[in-house]
C-alpha cells in the first residue's frame, strides 16, 4: 500500500486527480469507478477544473458508482445518482449512457446486482476505483462482518452509518433508507487500482485501523490490504494516528520522479 499524507485534502485531492488524468491519457475510454460522500467532493472539484481550464476530456470514459439506497429514485435529491449528477457528471463531459450507478428503485434486486456486476465485467472491469471509508471501517457500503469476497448485493445498514449520513437528509435519520445496493469486497478487490481518500481527525482511527490493523471482516477496509496496487490518500487530520506515519512521508518523499504520475 502507498500512504500519502498531505496537508490539506486538496492536496489529497490534486494527487489522486493526476493519478485520474493520468490513467486517462494512457487509456482514453478508462472505467472509473466512482464514490459519493462528503470525501470525494473536493476531487470531483478537480476534476471538473482539470475539465474547464484545461480540456481534460471524459468524452469516452465509463464510470461505475460503488452504491445507491433502496426505495430512493434517481432523481431524488439524496440519491447517489443525483449526488453524482450534481457535483460531476453534470459538469463534465462524460456520456449519460456510460455513467452508472446501481438502481434503488429496481423491482428484482438480485437481478439489478447481478446485472451491474455482468455490466462491469462486459466493459473488461474496473480501471481505476475511488473510495471513501466509513467511521466504521465500511468501504462502499460493506458494513462490519462483510464477506471479504462478496460480490454486488443487498445489504442493510448500520445504526451507525444511517446517523453520519443523516446530515445529507433534511428530515433527518427517519429518513435515511435502511438498505442499499452495494459492490462487494471481492467486486473492490478486482479493480486494477484503488485510490482510497479520508479526511479529518474523524478518520483517523479508523484509517489506523483499515492501514496497520489485522485483515478482518469487521474492518471491511482492511481487505485492500492484500490488493497489489492500493494509494492512500489522507490528510494530516486522517493520517495523524498511523504507526508509520514518518515512514511513509519518507517513501514519499524519496520516490523516484518516474514513478510519481
Ligand atoms: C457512505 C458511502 C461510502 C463513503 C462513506 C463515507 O456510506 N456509501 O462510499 O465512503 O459514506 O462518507 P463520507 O465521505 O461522507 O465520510
């Protein structure tokens, strides 16, 4: 896994823009896969500079979200695909057919999971796949006790994580569905690169944890401990409780220019 702490997520977030565009150039019709929350904003702020000053061109690039809610449509303001028409895809220059986030409001669910993994698969998987972390260890929305090779499926969420994404519902935690689509663990796993971001003091202890703890299920995140080509991308705030934290400043610090795109 490479660590980069940076001082601000902004920084955080031009790095793993360059990683992005970068990916981009060598393969023009990349597939990225996507994540909503409050962390990914400021890279999809960006990215969507890198789009208006600079003609970064999304015109043949895939996208695949990690997750939506049930029982929420498409254009229900706190859906993850309005999330996602809101602060990207409305700003960029990606096709509307080649944006993809699972549907919450499908009759079959099963038949929708299934179907989005089938989808991944028929584009040859996922390029480049941007992930958040819950306070709990979640990755998508693979809550604690997550198979570490589960697949896109149901699952229900936890006290937990229906209160800190609360603040994205007016009505408040009644409002937050109780179950949602999500990749699983193993669909994560596949993807050839994974950029993980998390900001704030809030992170930090279980970014410890996901980092430096022991691989297990009740850290869903920790799985990307075994995935061979992982970039952490945390602020100071996030990064603070890290044993190695010194260490990976210096790997940083000392990487060779090459390898620095
Ligand atoms: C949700 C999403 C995750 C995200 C997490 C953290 O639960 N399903 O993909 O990583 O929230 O959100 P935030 O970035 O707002 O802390």
């Amino acid at each position: 896994m490479e660590v980069i702490i940076s001082p601000t997520p902004e920084e955080s977030a031009r790095l793993g823009a360059d990683i992005i565009a970068y990916a981009m150039k060598i393969k023009p019709n990349v597939v990225l896969g996507l994540a909503t929350g409050g962390t990914p904003v400021c890279l999809y702020d960006e990215l969507i500079r890198r789009r208006r000053d600079e003609q970064l061109d999304f015109a043949g690039v895939t996208s695949f979200n990690l997750d939506e809610y049930i029982g929420l449509p498409g254009d229900h303001p706190c859906s993850y695909r309005h999330f996602m028409q809101e602060h990207l895809f409305n700003k960029i220059n990606m096709k509307p057919e080649r944006t993809h986030v699972p549907d919450g409001m499908a009759v079959n669910i099963d038949q929708e999971c299934l179907a989005y993994e089938h989808k991944i698969h028929a584009v040859g998987g996922i390029d480049v796949q941007v992930l958040g972390i819950g306070t709990d260890g979640h990755i998508a929305f693979n809550e604690p006790g997550s198979s570490l090779g589960s697949r896109t499926r149901i699952k229900t969420l936890t006290q937990k994580t229906r209160e800190d994404n609360a603040r994205f519902f007016e009505g408040g935690i009644d409002e937050v569905p109780r179950h949602c689509i999500t990749m699983g663990v193993g669909t994560i796993m596949e993807c050839r690169k994974l950029l993980l971001f998390a900001f704030g003091e809030g992170k930090a202890e279980i970014i410890a944890k996901a980092v430096e703890g022991p691989m297990t299920a009740m850290v869903p995140a920790s799985a990307l401990q075994m995935h061979q080509d992982v970039v952490i991308l945390v602020d100071e705030a996030a990064g603070s409780k890290l044993k190695l934290h010194d260490y990976y400043n210096h790997i940083y610090a000392n990487k060779p220019a090459w390898q620095k795109s």
